[in-house]
C-alpha cells in the first residue's frame, strides 16, 4: 500500500510539474521582442537565452531540477529496497 501512495504522489507531482502554456501568436511575437530588447539592460546576460533561463525563469528551472532529484532519489529507493515495505 505504501508503494502505491508514493508511486501515486510522484505521478501527482510529475503531472503538476507539467504546465500547458498555449498563447497566441501576436502574444508570442510581442514576448520575443520584450525580451530581445530589454534583456541586456534588465539581466546583464549578453546572450538573451541566458537571460531567460537565469534570470526571468530562475524559479521554474530551480523546481524543474528539484522535481528532477526527487524522481532519481525515489527511483533509487525502489530498485534498492524491493521487499522492505
């Protein structure tokens, strides 16, 4: 039982992780040149997709590797331990 209440909230949490972001296009073009234009002056990164994966996407990426090592500790738990619980 255990076994399934884990397997069960990883898949949750692999499923909130999971973030359908669907936009227009003019919505998109206008986000592109946002970025291409202030970027250098709010960041300081030269390269703007450094920019964005540093600095306007620090918190999605810090979650995203989070989530990342809790599935490899859980992963690791379960092929270690087959009949502990």
């Amino acid at each position: 039982m255990r076994r399934k209440f884990i397997a069960l909230y990883l898949f949750l949490l692999f499923l909130l992780s999971i973030s359908f972001n669907i936009t227009p296009v003019k919505k998109t073009t206008e986000i592109f040149q946002y970025y291409i234009s202030n970027s250098l002056k709010e960041t300081g990164a030269i390269n703007v997709v450094t920019s964005i994966y540093l600095n306007y996407r620090v918190f999605d990426t810090i979650f995203e590797t989070l989530l990342l090592l809790v599935s490899i500790i859980a992963i690791i738990y379960f092929s270690r331990h087959e009949g502990d619980y």
